[in-house]
C-alpha cells in the first residue's frame, strides 16, 4: 500500500470543493509534480436593465455668489433644452473685478479707446441661461444717432463682431443668466 496517498487525498479535499484532477489513485513516483486543474463556477447573475434611464444633469454655473459678469461670449450651446454660454470674462479696466460682479458696468456705447481688455483668453465660465431671460443686442451707428436695439437668443451673443461682442450678463443667486446686454463701441 502507498502511505503517501492519505496525505494526496488530504491535500485535495482540502481545496474548498473545487473541481480537481490529479487527485485520484496515485501512479506517480514520490516526488513527481501534480498538476491540479480548476474551473470556476460563475454563480453572479447580471443586473437586469433599469427602465429608468438616470435623469440629466441640468448645467451647473460657475459664477454663483456674482451678480454681474462681463466678457465675450466664447461659445453657446443647449444642454438638455437649456440655452448655456461660455463667458470669456475680461477686466474693465480701472474697476475692481469685486466691484463688477457686485454693480456690473455701464451698457452704453464707449467711444475712443476700449475701456475693457481681455487678461486670459484660456478660462471661460459656464453660465446657464434662464428660458425668460432679456437678451439684448444694441448696435451702434454712429456717435450721434441712438443706438439700434432688439432682443436676440443667447446663441447671437457668441456671433457678435469685434468691437460690440463684450457683453455684460445680469445673474440669479444660483449664477443663471436673467438679462444679458451688448456693450458697442461707436464708430467716430
């Protein structure tokens, strides 16, 4: 009789009930290798598909806490029926950034030189914009003539040409846009 066999038996059955081979009557020389093959048995059942689709996120501002930001509009967009745009905030210049978010600035036509410049063109700020929001796109003629106004989308405000594409946006307290105006440079 071989005394190493109770030891082979041992060892296997010790193998947590997984399906083994190598295991039964024992030919092999003392000292030879077994091999020992096993095969998992998947008992996880995958999660049947949910009939509700997980509701989309409405966009997020990131200018909650300002009442007033200023700059041009970079790009427009709508996500999930809400118009968004992407503020490119510039500096008015000789005004506190704190002061504008607070007061905003004056929406009339600058004549001369601009009184605004662009200090970082590679951070814009997401801003949804309220469906009863006022979008207003004032054009100026000339110096002298009243300027030309009429309500426009919020996707206008990113098609704005040089010279009256800085706009001054009016925001809610969770940063969504209410009113929105154009500010013109006047031709001379």
């Amino acid at each position: 009789m071989n005394h190493q066999r109770p030891a082979l038996v041992a060892a296997c059955l010790a193998a947590s009930g997984l399906a083994l081979t190598g295991c039964g009557g024992s030919s092999s020389p003392p000292g030879k290798d077994v091999t020992v093959t096993v095969t998992p048995t998947v008992t996880a059942k995958p999660k049947p598909a949910s009939s509700k689709s997980a509701a989309p996120q409405p966009p997020r501002s990131d200018d909650v806490g300002r009442t007033y930001d200023f700059g041009t509009v970079a790009r427009a967009s709508t996500v999930d029926s809400i118009a968004v745009l992407e503020l490119d905030r510039w500096t008015w210049k000789g005004l506190d950034d704190k002061k504008l978010a607070k007061q905003g600035v004056p929406v009339k036509p600058w004549k001369g030189k601009t009184p605004y410049e662009n200090q970082n063109d590679k951070l814009t700020y997401t801003l949804p914009v309220s469906p009863d929001a006022r979008i207003l796109y004032h054009h100026c003629i000339a110096a002298d003539q009243p300027l030309q106004t009429k309500s426009v989308a919020p996707a206008d405000l990113a098609k704005l040409a040089n010279g009256e594409n800085t706009v001054l946006v009016k925001l809610d307290d969770s940063g969504v846009v209410v009113a929105a105006d154009n500010i013109p440079g006047c031709p001379k």
